[in-house]
C-alpha cells in the first residue's frame, strides 16, 4: 500500500511559483497529483456521494429504464455490463450512470459529432440532476485552472491552449462498485491508462484505487489527504508534452466489504482537436496525432459487449495486469 507522501500534494491557492514546480514534478514522475485549495466545497462532494447511494439502491427494473443503447452513450451501465477494450477481458464490476457535457439538441455541433446532445436524467433521486451539475460546474472551474497551471509548464500559450477545450467532449460517470469477495481475480475497473486529458477524482474513503507508476511492477493504493482531489492525467496531454508528461496505469479493487461509490470527471478536448507534440519530445517517444473525436467514439463503441476494436493504431486505454 503506498503512502501518499508518494504522489505530491499542491494548494491552488498558493501562487504560481509555488505551486509549478511541484505540479511539474508530479506529473513528469508519477502522473498523479493531489489538489487542495480547489473550487469543489465539501458540502457538494458529500451530497453527491448522498445522491448515488440513493439511485444505485433504487430497484434494477427502474435503473433499466434509463439504459444505455449503442447509439446513446448516456444513462444507466448495468452491474458487468462493459467490457474492456480487448478480446476475452472479464467485465468490469461496476455499475454506473454515463453524463457527457449538455448540450441542446439543435445545437449545430450535434450535426458534426454524434457524441454530443443533452444528457438523459433518471427521475429519482429528484435531486441527482441539480447536484451533479453543480459539480460538474466546480469541476470545470478546477480543471481551467489547472490546465492554465499546465499551458504555462509547456510554455505555450495560455488562452489558445484552453480555447481547444470549448464544447468539449468532457464527461462524467457515477459509480458503484459493490464489494468483491477477498481472492477474487476481477477488478471493479480494469488496469488502464485514462485516454483523456486531465481526470478529477474524489476517491471514496472505502479505498481500492490503486496506481502502477511507470518505474516499478508494484501496484499502489492511493490514500488522499482529507477533502483532496486526485488528479491524473491521460494520455492526451503526454501526447501533447511529447512524453515528458506520464499517464499512469491505474485500477479499481474493492475489497472494503463496503460498497463504494466515486464520480471521476475526465476532461476531454473538443471533437475536431487534433492532438500532437507542442514541446520537443522525449528521447523515444513516438506517438501519431490523436483526433480526439475519433478516439472518444472508438472507446466507446469498444467498450460495448462483444465489440472488436478496429485497427485504428490508436491506444484505447486497456493493459494487462502485471
């Protein structure tokens, strides 16, 4: 189990110059990081966690009524339903709600990218909708500010940098991992790298969040300071530092003997973004240019029972546990 003295700690409220050189270092060394002095209040996290209790313990028929369907990737995710992006893998053991950025349905970027529309809403609890997007708001708030502390590690310029995530494709998942049994070989989420730009996290005080950083085969458990964020990023913005930023593999095991709920953000570009080196790379690091709307539908549409992933030579997130 790690200590978190391991992943360092940063205070947004701290000035810059206090607060860069400790970012850089921790997503340069581990890709993880823990944010205080963010815009999310306590009172909200709390509320949240209220509010998926609620809807996770309504009756399976109600939660069915709100399913996801192929060409909808937004309502309800049934207990082992998803699969990893690869042949054979073990379902994940998880159920969850899947929330994209609304957006009206006659707005003209639907017409463009059929990943973007208004987000379907369960009728219970009355107060899901109203509690989500109040988080949802204060976590956009973190991850501007965040993504500004990052413009100015790669030294590009800021207000171009955060224009490419106007109408993003950022998205939100409400979790539920119910307890697995001591032994068990499945995972709550399989090991993965997350295939976005930045993911906010609060993890649940149950644990089962563990991190594998790129210079060592131990899995590490992540344990956050009190009413911390954790941050990562994805494999997005390594691929705009050329590899001087790392996206980590990380996992989900919930050996707690208590359920355990989260609600990850991941920040994601707009559609038409393209993504390619801004700095010089890293000795060896080769990637091609990501098309973030391509990649996003390809995750998706991969993910889905029985789906192949295409020959895309785009890396779709999933690693095998070793």
């Amino acid at each position: 189990m790690t200590s978190s003295r391991s992943i360092p700690l940063i205070n947004l409220k701290d000035s810059d110059d206090t607060v860069l050189p400790v970012l850089e270092r921790a997503l340069t060394e581990i890709g993880f990081v823990m944010v205080q002095g963010h815009s999310v209040p306590e009172h909200l996290v709390r509320k949240m966690r209220q509010q998926l209790e609620t809807y996770f313990s309504r009756p399976l028929s109600e939660k069915l009524a709100d399913c996801i369907t192929p060409d909808n990737y937004r309502g309800y995710i049934p207990l082992g339903f998803f699969s990893p992006n690869s042949h054979g893998a073990t379902r994940d053991q998880y159920e969850g709600y899947k929330l994209h950025n609304e957006t009206a349905p006659d707005d003209p970027i639907c017409s463009v990218c059929d990943l973007y529309g208004p987000n379907r809403w369960p009728p219970m609890p009355a107060q899901l909708q109203e509690t989500t997007q109040a988080y949802w708001e204060a976590c956009e708030t973190t991850s501007r500010h965040l993504l500004r502390l990052i413009a100015k590690i790669l030294d590009v310029e800021v207000d171009t940098f955060l224009s490419l995530f106007d109408q993003p494709l950022t998205n939100m998942t409400l979790l539920h991992y119910p307890p697995q049994n001591e032994g068990d070989t499945g995972f709550g989420i399989h090991p993965h790298k997350d295939t976005d730009a930045l993911t906010l996290l609060f993890p649940d005080d149950v644990g089962g969040l563990w991190l594998r950083p790129h210079d060592d085969s131990e899995w590490l458990e992540v344990r956050a300071p009190y009413h911390s964020l954790v941050v990562n990023i994805g494999d997005l913005l390594e691929l705009w530092s050329g590899g001087h930023f790392v996206s980590t593999p990380h996992k989900v095991v919930n050996t707690s003997g208590s359920e355990r709920y989260s609600f990850p953000f991941f920040v994601v570009p707009r559609h038409d973004v393209v993504v390619s080196p801004l700095i010089a790379c890293q000795p060896g690091f080769q990637r091609q240019p990501v098309p973030v709307g391509t990649v996003s539908r390809e995750v998706w549409r991969t993910n889905w029972p029985n789906a192949v992933a295409d020959e895309t030579g785009f890396d779709l997130g999933t690693l095998a546990d070793h």
